[in-house]
C-alpha cells in the first residue's frame, strides 16, 4: 500500500477540519463550563473570567500552535506521524543498543497505551455534555441524558463494522457549520461585552496566578481541557499533510475557537449565573435543540476520529511487534487504510459506556480526562525534541531551552490534573498502565521466544549440506515455510522430514521484515536469494503502515526469476505451545500472560492473507 493521494491543499485542510480537529472542536462544549461550576469552581469576578480566558488563548497559542502545529508537525516519518512514527525516529536517532533508547521506547510505548485510554474518555465526554444541552431547555428531559448518549454510542460504534467511507463525506461540512456556529454564537456575545478582549493580553493571565495561585492551579486542570485533541494534529499528518493542517487550524479552526471562549467569558461578565452551562446559554432559546443536534454530530465525529485513531494505532503495533495479531477487517476496497478491528471497536465500546454509567455527567469525566491528555503531550515533547536534537542538528543549548520550556507547561497542566486522581483520574491511569502492560509484555515474550527457537535451532547451512549428501525424497510443486530466523533451519521444515519423509521439489524460506518506516517502495519489497539444491530465500518488507499480503508478494517474483502457481504451493507455519518455567527472561506471571496472549492471537495464515487450504500447520513446545 502507498500513501494517499494528494489533492489540492485547500481541498485537503477542509478535510482536516472534518478529521484532524473534532475532539479540539468539542472542547467549548465544557471547558469554561469546568473552570467556573466544576468540583473545582472558581468564583465568575471580572479578574478571574479574564485571567481563565487568558490562560485559555495562551495555552492554545504556545501548546497547539507553537508546539504541534509549528514545531512537532516537521518531526515526520515519510511523511507520517503518531506517537509510533515518533518512536521509529527516536529509535533512528539514538543508537539501538543504548540504555537511553530502550527507556524512551517504553515512555513512547506507556504514550500509545494513555491514547487507549483517551480513546474510551473521549467518546463519552463529548457524546455526554453535547446530549446534557437538553437540561438547559427543560430539567424535565434531565432522565433522558444518559439514555440517549448511550443510544448515540451504541449505534456509533456498531456502525464501524461497515465502514467509514460514506460518513467521512459529510464530516467536513458538519464541523464547518459547527465551528462557524461556535464563531457566531461568540460574536453575538462579544458584541455585546467588548473589553473581554482584553483577555488576550497575557498580564491577565500572570495577574490571575500571582493574586489567585491556588485557585489558577487548580483552574489549570479544567483549562487543559480547551487543548484536549491538538495532539490530533500530528497523528493525522500522513492523512493530510503540514501546510493543509497548518492552513485549516490559523485560518479557520483558531480563530473560531478563541471566539468562541471570548463569546463565553462575555456571557460570564453580564450574568454570573450562566456558568452553569455557558455554552449552550450562548444561543438564543428558538436555536437550543438545533444546536445540541448539531453539538451531537460533532462529539461523534470527534469519536468516530479517535476510534478510527485505536485502529490505526493497534495496526501499527502489531507491525512493530508490540502487540499480538488481531483480526482486521478493510472496509473500503478502494481506501486500504479504512480498517475495522472488532475486539478493538467491542473493548472500546465497553470501557465507554461504563464511564457513562459509572460517572453519569460529562463534569465527572471531566476529572478524568485531562491525565491521558498531559501526559500523552508531555512524552510527546520528550520524544520530539530527541528527534529534534539528533535529525535537525539544534546544539544542546537550544534543544534543553525548548525541551525544558514546553516540558514545564506540560507538567504544569499534569500535576493540576493529578489533584483529581481520586475523583476520577485514576480511570485513564489503570486503563493505560494495563495496555501498556500487555504491550510490554508481548514485545519482551516474542523476544525471549525467538531466543528459545535459536538456541534450539540447527543451522541451516548444515541442513542444506546434509540434503546434498543424501536428499530425501522430492516431490512436485513448492513449499513455503515461514520463518524468521534467517540463520536456522525453520522447525516446520524439520518436523516435516520427520513425519512425511519428503521434500518439495521448491523450497522456500519465506521472511518477512517490518521496517520502522511506514511505507517501504514496491522496488524494495522483495528480495529473492537462491540457495543450493533448489532452495530459495524471500525476503518481502513492509512498513508499519503497509498491509501485508503474502501471495500478493509472491505474484511479484515472477520479474526476479520465480513464479508461483497457487495451486501447486504449500505453506508450512509453525504453531508454537509454550511451556512457562523458571527459566531467566520474564516473571511466571508474565510467562502465563504472553502465552494466553498468543493462544488468543490471529493466526499467521489470516493475517498475511494466506489462503485456508494451502496450509499445513506443524505444532512444536518451546519453553520459555
């Protein structure tokens, strides 16, 4: 698979605005709301609206803008981005067997495991507080809040199965009613109260802290929220490229936001009393049901973004090694990148309507939101300023200075939010360290595995040599045995002579690599080596973001001296059952772990596309 496409930039930043900027365009729903009526309130005084509303632009400005969409937008992989494209540069930048590089492979991987948890938080915040708009019309349809969100997210996430292509159509045009709904209904407002403008002068924000330092600290945990998504902006990169991300967010998305805030801190200053939900007290009373229905159709495109985000993100660990095979579904023949992953999509589905159901307003998820947002762009700023330091060539000097300035905001919003464990952030926590957990410990147990087969393996060399002496019986057509351990012989191989006595006329030893690239060049794809006595190596390389396909690749060798009739070739995969023991290389418990990982993995034959009756599965036990 190759990247997308390019259209024009105009025609790829309305895109963007669809895609990239639905979480961040949801935020208005509830930040101001957080800062002045959460658990956490501060009082509405014309100080601290302008102080909050300071602090608000600024973050937007230096976080978002200055930090993903000026500086971390460059740090791409071929053009891609995302916390794993992150960490295949770091891995380039820093030398692979380095202490440094293995610690900020498990910061990047604990980064994609808080997404997971972003992933659940998300859907049910923004579905939540887009439906609690009822309650502003009649406190008569409150009953029917938590119903209804349920509804939207039953029916949004058993729409996945059948794809996204038709629905993304209409994404664009919805977010650009709504967020020129946010910039109109702040205009009215502005209007009216002209001097919140004043807010955008950052001695407000400075004046709030040194008058109110405990009440701007804990008002930092609830200001986070207006940023929550802006590291959206780099994950999408490969979808939409820098210039039409850059063009959508200071041209449009930007501007309308901070009207909208301004539009909510004007409401605040001529009735105190519309913090209860000043978002939607903004609109005029004929316009309130129209604008929850329309708040609702932009929470599930921020959730349609961010479920479509967990499938993209499982995909690429698995190519990477970090997770176990799981069944993927490709919804659309003409978009390979449109995939459906069921346990991801049901497990998803699960995490989110408990948090409806366990926490029941949109301001107690609001605790719990901010921790996987601060901490995913904290170690977003450690992994891009590595790269930063080691691709771009910054001395020291002006990459500490950057990396120390960003790092301090970050950990500023992440200690706030720490404050709000107990009431709700410790769901993200638990959720990301037990994704984080399996991710590890597959990674590690794959690599003790691999260990195990080595040792017990017997050179191929050696096999091959012995096969000269005194070859076994051969018999028509080709034999594929997937293997990667390019140095021994493939334990199928040798359990196959051992049963059936008998060689294929055609061997081959099929290998597949992923590169820490997202896409490897069709000229690169195979490499075929010939071996002695009709034997034959394959090499065939993938990027993170390729889909492999096993016969597909075989069709191509046909230039490089080899064809392969599918009717004629056999594929021999090793099934490996595993022995936990005391052996050196993982705790008991992390042995039992990996190995009820892998007995409820997606077998090799579904994932590379090889077809059912063309395999021949050998079992072997390994202790691990």
């Amino acid at each position: 698979m190759q990247p997308p496409a390019r259209n024009t930039t105009m025609g790829l930043a309305v895109g963007a605005i669809g895609v990239v900027y639905g979480d961040i365009g949801t935020s208005p729903l509830y930040t101001i709301r957080e800062v002045f009526n959460g658990p956490h309130g501060i009082a509405v005084t014309h100080g601290n609206v302008l102080g909050i509303l300071s602090l608000i632009v600024w973050a937007l400005l230096i976080v978002v803008s200055l930090k993903y969409v000026v500086l971390i937008l460059q740090a791409d992989n071929n053009g891609e981005g995302g916390i794993m494209a992150l960490m295949a540069l770091v891995r380039r930048t820093v030398p692979r067997e380095s202490r440094p590089v293995g610690l900020l492979m498990l910061l990047g991987l604990f980064g994609a495991a808080l997404f997971y948890g972003d992933g659940i938080i998300t859907p049910a915040i923004s579905v939540l507080s887009a439906v609690e708009g009822l309650e502003v019309g009649t406190p008569a349809l409150a009953p029917y809040v938590i119903p209804i969100t349920l509804a939207v997210l039953c029916t949004l996430f058993m729409f996945q199965r059948r794809g996204t292509a038709r629905v993304a159509a209409a994404f664009s045009p919805i977010m650009c009613v709504w967020f020129l709904s946010l910039a109109a209904l702040g205009a009215m407002a502005i209007i009216d109260e002209p001097r919140v403008l004043l807010a955008l002068n950052p001695v407000y924000g400075i004046q709030f802290f040194a008058d109110h330092p405990r009440d701007a600290f804990l008002a930092l945990g609830a200001v986070v929220l207006a940023i929550t998504g802006g590291e959206a902006l780099y994950a999408d990169l490969g979808h939409f490229g820098k210039r039409p991300i850059r063009l959508a967010w200071f041209g449009f998305v930007l501007p309308a936001l901070l009207i909208n805030y301004f539009g909510q801190g004007a409401l605040l200053l001529r009735d105190p009393g519309a913090a209860q939900n000043p978002f939607y007290l903004l609109a005029p009373s004929w316009a309130l049901y129209p604008l929850v229905t329309l708040a609702t159709a932009a929470a599930v495109i921020a959730s349609q973004a961010v479920i479509s985000g967990a499938f993209s993100i499982t995909r690429q660990a698995m190519q990477l090694g970090y997770c176990p095979r799981l069944r993927v579904m490709h919804t659309s023949a003409a978009a390979m990148g449109q995939i459906y992953l069921p346990a991801i999509n049901w497990g998803l589905l699960i995490g989110t309507v408990g948090l409806v159901l366990g926490f029941e307003s949109s301001s107690d998820l609001a605790a719990a939101y901010g921790i996987a947002v601060t901490g995913t762009m904290a170690i977003d700023t450690v992994l891009a300023f590595v790269v930063i330091r080691g691709l771009w060539g910054w001395s020291w000097l002006t990459t500490v200075i950057g990396a120390v300035f960003f790092i301090s905001i970050d950990l500023a919003f992440f200690a706030a939010n720490s404050l709000k464990i107990f009431q709700g952030g410790w769901v993200p926590i638990v959720i990301a360290a037990g994704v984080f957990i399996l991710l590890a410990t597959w990674k590690r147990g794959r690599a003790v595995l691999a260990d195990r087969l080595r040792e017990e393996a017997i050179a191929l060399e050696s096999v091959l040599y012995g096969f000269a002496e005194g070859a076994p019986h051969r018999v028509p057509g080709t034999a594929v045995f997937l293997t990667a351990n390019r140095e021994g012989a493939p334990h199928a191989l040798l359990h196959n002579l051992a049963h059936n006595k008998v060689l294929h006329e055609r061997v081959v030893f099929l290998t597949v690599i992923t590169e820490d690239i997202p896409w490897v060049a069709e000229d690169r794809r195979l490499e075929v080596l010939p071996l002695a006595n009709n034997f034959y190596r394959i090499i065939v390389r993938y990027g993170f973001q390729d889909d492999p396909d096993i016969p597909k690749a075989l069709a191509r060798c046909r230039p490089l001296g080899l064809e392969f009739n599918q009717l004629e070739t056999s594929f021999f995969l090793s099934r490996e059952t595993m022995i936990p023991t005391v052996r050196p290389g993982m705790a008991r418990w992390r042995e039992k772990l990996f190995i009820t990982m892998s007995r409820n993995a997606a077998s090799a034959m579904d994932f590379f596309k090889i077809p059912t009756n063309r395999v021949i599965e050998l079992g072997t036990q390994i202790e691990i």
